[in-house]
C-alpha cells in the first residue's frame, strides 16, 4: 500500500535541490519509532561528481545544542546539576557584563538564550586556537550585552560554550566526552566526530559549499570551532541522527532505558521564552518558544519541536512532532539554505493530509531572497557614506601595530605595498581606505568599517568596529 507521506518525495526534493541550489542532501523520516525513509541525493564533491550516499558525514551545526542540553540533563538525572541554581554555584569563576545576570543565571538561563548577550559571532568565527576554557572564565565577562538579563530572547552561542565547560567541571571529562559516552554510545551513533578533518583523507566527509554572487557552489574550508563545540561542532550522518530523533520521540529513552529522568527530559522541551529566529513567518507556523536547546512551534495546530543548524557550507535541521510520533532529520552541504525547514514542513504537510496546498521550497525561498537582499543592501550602505577627497590623517605605517581588546583577542595591522592588512584571527583582511581615519574590510556576509583613533599625543591609540550591531563598537587599544 502506498504511504502518503513518501509518494513522489523523491522527485519533490529532487526538484527543490535544484531550484533552491542545495548541492547534496540527507533526509530521513521516522514513524512510530521506525525508520521509514532514509535517502541520499545530490552529491558529496561537485568536482569529481561524487553523489552523496548516507555514510557521508556532514556538520549539523547548532543542531548539536540539543545533544548540550541533553548532556546537562543527564547531570541534573543524577543529582549532580540544578538547572536553576546558579552557575557561580558550580563555577565560582562565572563572571558576566551585566553584575546581576554574574549572580543570578543559571543553567536553565543559559540554554534559552535569556541572559541578555546578543551574538558576538564574530568575537570567535575563525579563531582556531581559542580554548574553550579561557572563553568561557576570561572572555565572555567583556561582551557586553544589548538587553537586561531576563528582559528577552537573544538567539547565540557562547553560553552553550559555557555549558558544556560547566559540564566538564562537574563530570570530570571533556564535553566531548562526556556526550560520546553517555549519548551516542547508548543510542549506537557510531559515525560521529566533533572536527571535520581538512583535507580530508579517509573521503567520509561531504564537502561543504556556499554559492558565490553568480550562484555558483564553490567549495568552503570546514570551519574549527572547537572551543564553541557545545554550540555547533557534531558531524554525523542521517541515519545516525535518525537514532536522536527517536530517542526524543520515546521520551528520552533507548529502547525501555531512560537515560534522561523522565520528568527532566520533558524539560527539555517546554518552551521558556518567546523567540524569533528567522525574520519572516507563515501562518500556519506559529512560533511559541525556545526551550533547552530546542524550539517549539505550532504547526497547522499540532506542537512542533525543532532545531536547526548552520555553518560555513552546511545547514540541518532536526525536527519532530511528539504527539503524532513522527519527525524528521535533513542534513545538507549547502550554507545558509532554508531548504531543510522547506523538506520538514513538505513531509509534515504529507503526514496533516495537506499535501500540494503549500508550496514550502518556493516560500522558504522567497522570504531568504527577501532577507540575503535586504542585508546586502544594508551592509553595502557603507559605501554610500563615502566623502570623497577626504584623506587619512597620518602614514600608513603610523596606523601599523597590536590592537587587543580582552573579550574579542588581538589584531595586527602591518602595511602591505600601499595599502593597511588587517590580521584577526585567522582572518587575513585588506583594508580599504573610506575616508578620514576610516576603512572598510570584507568579511563573511559584507563590509565592516574600521575606526582609528588618535591619542592627546597625536599618535593612533585605538581602532573599533562594529563586530557586534547591537552594542558600541568594539574598542581594540593598542598594545605599548
């Protein structure tokens, strides 16, 4: 007998790669705690046409905020963690910019993005050799937040990085290792990793891609992120992930086994907090909150719980809906795509008895058309601001020198022919002059002014960018 959910999916999502430029996918779907679809599309390497199987392991990005939250949960099962206790209370060292979040966040603040901070992505995207410990006791105290402790949601990813050093504080054991012995080791997720090797010589890796201006998919170099690891850092494979979404869907439990208590697990996904994510919405999604490292929603009247996931040349999404026991995973090598939302909402139309009344694919497509457009146009407003005729106020190499500020590390300016280089990083940056004492450099989604400053003795003592919208620039001063 034909299942509705499945007819014709092949082809659905076939056409939508193409449409919304997805290079490879993985999708699965489990039903009642089996597994009634798992399937590879597209392909894993563009240039040697390789197509992609499922054993390619790809990243799941923010996805992996649900494997730290469980993580935690599994302490809180034994004792050991009071999501509601404050952190200071397990790590004195705790330390914020807000005095009162300092004292009063707990875990449970941490995992629903309440304690005020905005994103600071940029403090540590590309900061290879950043230790997760010195983010967490040293670095975080100087990112300043935006809103009042407890005041709203504020989507970010340093306070998972806390977490899962909290974690390791009171286990004794790496976060690592902590979520490969006590959770993909009980569910059987055998094909896991925490960095994606680069090059990669065993050929298990998907590559991973994001298309230029003209839309063509050129290949991204696998980001390291090991000190956000709790944030972001799992790599796996569909039928891997397939596992997780049964676990969630089973209350927590491998097989009779519950290695969650079972009134902790559902805490997991209560929703705490109000939240948007993406700027747009339809009105059959209604968004109702962010719980522990999942979102929750209501989707055409049936409660949803999802998280996706994205980094440089891979997004996912893993999404469920417990009440009818269904849900689903969908990993991609394709950067910042909504096509996964699109396949979830695709198959939960199928499973509701609404199949064909929505296109998904062509309204995820638009509303991140919408979206790219009017970030590009923001972004490059910049370049309007120029005053011609306006030149630097002291030599190039006057401006060369170490800028350091204690949240976001250090940068190098040096002088390369006739023009500033920028070191962040590993970021390698040229600077283009705008006017005065302000230049502009392109990094990740467009261009961010550089501002020096001069000093009472007339030499340059500072240089600040805006890394962070939503608060002052951040000031580097330079080092004597």
């Amino acid at each position: 007998m034909n299942n509705p959910i499945l007819d014709g999916l092949n082809e659905t999502i076939l056409k939508a790669m193409a449409d919304m430029n997805v290079p490879g996918a993985q999708v699965a779907i489990i039903k009642d705690g089996k597994v009634i679809f798992s399937e590879a599309f597209g392909y894993a390497n563009l240039d040697e046409k390789i197509p992609m199987t499922r054993e390619h392991i790809l990243p799941i990005g923010s996805s992996s905020k649900s494997f730290t939250a469980a993580a935690a949960m599994i302490l809180a099962s034994e004792g050991k963690l009071n999501l509601d206790a404050p952190v200071r209370t397990y790590m004195p060292e705790f330390e914020l910019s807000d005095p009162i979040a300092s004292v009063q966040a707990t875990t449970r603040d941490l995992l629903c993005h309440r304690t005020g901070i905005p994103r600071h992505d940029l403090m540590w995207l590309n900061w290879d050799d950043l230790q997760r410990r010195d983010l967490a006791v040293n670095r975080i105290r100087h990112l300043k937040n935006s809103i009042p402790f407890r005041s709203g949601f504020q989507y970010q990813n340093h306070m998972y990085a806390v977490v899962g050093y909290l974690i390791e504080k009171i286990s004794g054991k790496t976060w690592e290792q902590f979520v490969e012995e006590r959770i993909f080791a009980p569910l059987g997720m055998k094909e896991t990793s925490f960095r994606i090797p680069y090059p990669d010589e065993s050929g298990k890796y998907a590559r991973l891609y994001t298309p230029n201006e003209k839309g063509v998919n050129e290949e991204n170099v696998p980001l390291v992120i090991d000190a956000m690891g709790p944030a972001g850092s799992i790599n796996t494979t569909i039928d891997e992930l397939a596992k997780w979404v049964a676990f969630n869907l089973n209350g927590g439990k491998d097989a009779e086994n519950p290695l969650i208590d079972e009134a902790l697990f559902k805490e997991l996904h209560k929703p705490l907090i109000p939240y948007q994510i993406l700027p747009f919405e339809f009105p059959e999604l209604v968004s109702i909150g962010y719980a522990l490292g999942w979102t929750v929603d209501s989707f055409r009247g049936h409660k949803v719980v999802d998280h996706g996931g994205n980094v440089s040349g891979g997004s996912s999404l893993i999404s469920f809906m417990s009440d009818d026991h269904i849900g689903c995973a969908i990993l991609t090598n394709a950067n910042g795509n909504l096509f996964v939302n699109a396949v979830a909402m695709e198959v939960y139309d199928r499973y509701l008895g609404y199949a064909g009344q929505k296109n998904w694919f062509s309204a995820y497509q638009e509303g991140m058309n919408s979206l790219l457009a009017a970030m590009k146009g923001q972004l490059h407003a910049i370049y309007d601001t120029k005053i011609e005729g306006k030149p630097y106020s002291h030599t190039l190499e006057e401006y060369a020198g170490e800028y350091t500020n204690a949240g976001y590390g250090d940068i190098r300016i040096t002088v390369k022919g006739d023009a500033l280089h920028m070191q962040y990083h590993n970021n390698s940056l040229e600077l283009k002059h705008l006017h005065y004492d302000i230049f502009t450099f392109e990094l990740f989604v467009g261009p961010n002014p550089v501002s020096f400053a001069t000093g009472i003795d007339g030499s340059i003592a500072s240089l600040s960018i805006p890394f962070e919208p939503s608060v002052e620039p951040i000031l580097f001063t330079r080092k004597k």
